[in-house]
C-alpha cells in the first residue's frame, strides 16, 4: 500500500531516473528511428476513434455502439503508450507510463470479453447478399400485390393509421381523376371524409367496417358522388395500413331515387282513383237513395190501388183475373219490402250523430225486440262483457246486432237448441266483436258472396228474406272504420265477426 501510495505521490516525479535518450548509447539515426516511429503509431492511433465516433455519428442505425465505444478507447489506450514511449527520452515519467499502460491492459482485456459476447450475435446478422435477396423477394410480393390490386373490380386506397395514402390502384385513379403521384403521401380527406372512423376498430385483423350511409367522394374537378366504401385492416411490417374498397353508388342512388319517385307517382295514382272511386260511390248511393225514394211514391200509388182492385172485385171477375190480381199484389208488396230496405240501406250513417253507446245495453234492446222468436225459438244467448264505445252510431250498430242474431236464428240447425255467443276483446286499435251460432253453417265459396246486396244462398220458399241484411252489416261496420267476415264450416256452425275502430275513449263496462 506505501509502494502505491508512494507511486501516486510521485506520479509525475522523474527524478530517479535519467532520461532515455542517457541510457545506453542511441545514434541520431537510432533514437529518432524510434521516437518518430512512435510518434507516428501514436497519431495513427489518435486518428482511428476519431473517424468511429464521427462514423457513429452520423448513422442512426448503427448497433453495437458500445463496442465502437470500447474499440475507440482501446486504440487510444494504445496509442498513448507509444506516446510516453517517445517522451521518455526526454522526461523519464515511467510511473505515468506504467499506469497508461495498465489502463490499456485493462481496456484491452474488456473489449476482448466484449467482443467475445457480442461476435456470435454479429455472426447472425443478414449479408448484404442476404438482404439483396430478401429486398428481391419483397419487391416480387410487391409486384404480386400491386397486380391484384389493379385486378380488384373496386377503386382500392391504402392508407397509414394516420389515413395518409399509401398506395392506390388504375381504378381509383380512374375515379378521381389524381394521378398516382398526386394522391400518393397526401391525406385522403382529399377524397372522402373517412377520419371519422375510429382506427381501434380496425386494429384486429378480420374486422371490416362497411359504410353505406350518406358519403360523398370529391374529384379532382370539384364534383362529389356518393359512395360506399368497405374498410379492411391490413397488418405489415410497417404496421398498420388500411384498404378502402370505394365503389361509386351513383347509378344505385338514381335507381332509388326513380323507384321513390315511380312509387309516389303511383300512389298519388291510387289516391286520385280511390277518391274517383269514393265520389262515384257517392253518387251511386246518391242515386239508389234518390231512386228508391222517388219510386215509393208511385208504387205507393200502385199497390194501393191494387189492393183496392182486389178488395172491390175479387169474385166478381173469373178465376184467371183473380189469380193475377193476387199475383200483382204479392209482386207489389215484395216491391215495397225491397225500395225499403234499398232506402235504409243507403240512409246508413245519413245525417245521423255519432255517440257514446255502450253495446251491453244495446244488446239487451236487441234481444227485447227479438224477444218472440227467441222465445219460440228456446234459443240459449251467451253473451260475454261488451265495450262502452265513446263515438258510435247507435241506430246503425243496433241494427247490426239485430241481423246477426236475427240471421243466426233463421239459419238454425233443426232439432238442435240453437245457441247464440256473442263476445268482444281489444285487438290492434279496434274492437273485434264475434257472433257464434250452431247454425246450418256456410260453405267455403259462398263466404264472402253473402256481403254483396241481395244475394242469398236459399230460395225464399227456404228461408224467407231479401238478401240485404249481410250488405247493411258491411256498410255499418265501414261506417264504424272496421270490416265484417265470417269463419263457418258447413253443418257446424258460424262465426260473425266484425270490428270497429277503437278511439281513446271506448272501454269496457264495469
Ligand atoms: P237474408 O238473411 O235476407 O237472406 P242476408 O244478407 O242477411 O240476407 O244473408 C245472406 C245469406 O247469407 C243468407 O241468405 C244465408 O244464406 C247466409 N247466412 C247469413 N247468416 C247466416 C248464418 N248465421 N248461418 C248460415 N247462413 C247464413
């Protein structure tokens, strides 16, 4: 420890010993051999770390720094031994020395262990021949992808996670009207507004986002189209790009556009008919009503007169004239009954006011008044909870429950208990009422026959009737903004059904 302690005191001491160029017996020529020799390995060396560190410098890619690093200092470790070598034929400073060398026996030994563990990672680096074939096979895959993408039917764009774009194909150049070089690095805001999509979604290979709704491509000229583009993420080498499949829905939107237009052409179509059709309608009812009306009157007259003819000179004619007196009487009364029930029919919903009517007692009036056939009848009435409707018309839907039940004791099975269920429940916005008998029931092809005026399926020898109280029912539940039909199946029995429009005030009775 004194000798070391001694050594640092005295580092730069050099008393004890003559200089160099005194020991022993130097020529000029032998002595200046030397120091100039050493002079010029120690500049050389100087300059080596120089030109590393400035080659470091200056590439950024450079790995193994550390080593460079390690390999500068160790060359000018090197070269400083050589340094003092020549100064010590003037200044002996062999402690100075000693310890540049030992400095340098350190450095020299750490960039071996260096090297040693570095050396085998360095010997897995690509050769230049390596990446030449490497950059080969990627300008090949390059080639390929840019051929597909010229194949696609679609204009394809490919852009960077910041929607710079990157590459795009003939199609879309076809389609804006840039050039390659014009669109290549710019945003592609330039095209279409697409930064409102969240790249996060597209982080996981497989997702897609297709976007239909309202988005407008801008050419090169200024003129915008709309378009539908399917986003795809595609995962490289150097990272995260995205294709854009544009398609240009021009013809798609004016096809849309002429089928919207067609669509309300036509029902501008049907409302100017349905109206024709109402006005018609009108004036046809205008017309039976106008007719039956005016024709009562002189079949009044007809008929009074005939029955008078009867009553005055029956048997005082002979047979035949009495038998067609009887005949024209029938006929007339036949005539009356029709002209009336054609009048009612088109004085359905005529002039009269709609209100609350609560359809409980409604059917029970109905049910008074058909209190004698029922009676005769034996026929069993079930009737469930009925609505209070807040607007309805009273005359005309009494009239309704009166046909059904009416019809459906006319139309009984005979020998069997007829049995008349009657029932309402709350469907869609409507009232659907139900009439249920297990009557004679009706074929299939004649269901929707027995709504029209005055067609019957029985001969009045059968069943007696004109054949309009069906058509007064359509009438009444249209009248109501609902409709009438029935389910019956032959020998087992029918059900009437018809609705009326529910509005916000009809419930049920308590
Ligand atoms: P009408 O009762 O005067 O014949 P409608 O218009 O009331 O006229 O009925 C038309 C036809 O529908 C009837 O002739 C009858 O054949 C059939 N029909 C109506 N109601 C029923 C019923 N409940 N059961 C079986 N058939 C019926």
């Amino acid at each position: 420890m004194k000798q070391v302690a001694e050594f640092f005191k005295k580092l730069f001491d050099y008393s004890d010993w003559p200089p160099r160029w005194h020991c022993g017996k130097w020529s000029e020529f032998h002595g200046w051999l030397y120091i100039i020799s050493d002079l010029a390995v120690w500049s050389a060396y100087f300059a080596i770390p120089f030109i590393i560190i400035r080659y470091i410098s200056k590439r950024h890619d450079a790995r193994f720094i550390r080593l460079y690093f390690l390999f500068a200092g160790f060359i000018l470790a090197c070269g400083a031994t050589h340094f003092f070598d020549a100064v010590t034929f003037w200044y002996p400073i062999y402690r100075v020395n000693a310890l540049v060398r030992a400095i340098t026996g350190i450095l020299s030994w750490t960039t071996v262990f260096y090297i040693i563990k570095v050396l085998p990672v360095a010997f897995t680096l690509r050769t230049s021949a390596d990446l030449e074939a490497e950059v080969e096979q990627r300008k090949k895959a390059e080639e390929k992808f840019r051929n597909l993408l010229e194949l696609a039917p679609d204009s394809i764009v490919i852009m960077n996670a910041a929607w710079d774009i990157q590459l795009v194909n003939a199609q879309a150049v076809n389609m804006f009207g840039y050039t390659h070089s014009e669109m290549t690095g710019k945003r592609v805001c330039m095209l279409m507004p697409l930064d409102f999509v969240d790249v996060k979604q597209l982080q996981t290979p497989g997702n897609r986002i297709t976007i239909r709704e309202e988005l407008m491509g801008t050419r090169k000229d200024g003129t915008q189209f709309p378009v539908e583009i399917s986003l795809a993420p595609l995962v490289t080498e150097e990272g995260l790009l995205m294709a854009a499949a544009i398609r240009d829905i021009s013809e798609k939107k004016l096809l849309e556009k002429t089928i919207r237009d067609a669509n309300i052409t036509l029902e501008k179509k049907v409302q100017q008919r349905t109206a024709e059709l109402e006005r018609k309608n009108k004036e046809l009812e205008q017309f039976a009503y106008v007719a039956s009306h005016d024709l009562q009157e002189p079949l009044q007259t007809t008929s009074g007169f005939v029955q008078l003819l009867h009553k005055k000179y029956h048997g005082r004619l002979d047979d035949t004239a009495d038998q067609y007196i009887d005949y024209v009487v029938q006929a007339s009364g036949r005539m009356k009954t029709l002209i009336k029930d054609l009048l009612d029919y088109s004085r359905i919903g005529r002039g009269n006011q709609s209100r609350q009517v609560d359809c409980n007692l409604l059917l029970k009036e109905v049910l008074a008044d058909l209190h004698t056939m029922i009676a005769e009848n034996e026929v069993v009435i079930e009737a469930g909870r009925l609505p209070v409707l807040s607007s309805a018309y009273p005359t005309e839907l009494k009239s309704l429950f009166q046909n059904l039940v009416s019809n459906s004791i006319k139309f009984r099975k005979p020998n069997i208990t007829p049995v008349i269920h009657i029932e309402a429940f709350q469907t869609n916005g409507y009232w659907q009422f139900s009439v249920h008998d297990n009557g004679i029931g009706i074929e299939d092809q004649y269901q929707e026959r027995i709504f029209i005026i005055f067609q019957r399926l029985h001969n009045r020898s059968t069943y007696e009737g004109s054949g309009i109280g069906l058509a007064h029912c359509k009438k009444i539940a249209e009248l109501h903004g609902g409709k009438i039909w029935v389910q019956s199946e032959p020998g087992a029995g029918s059900t009437f059904y018809f609705t009326i429009a529910e509005t916000s005030g009809n419930h049920l009775s308590q």
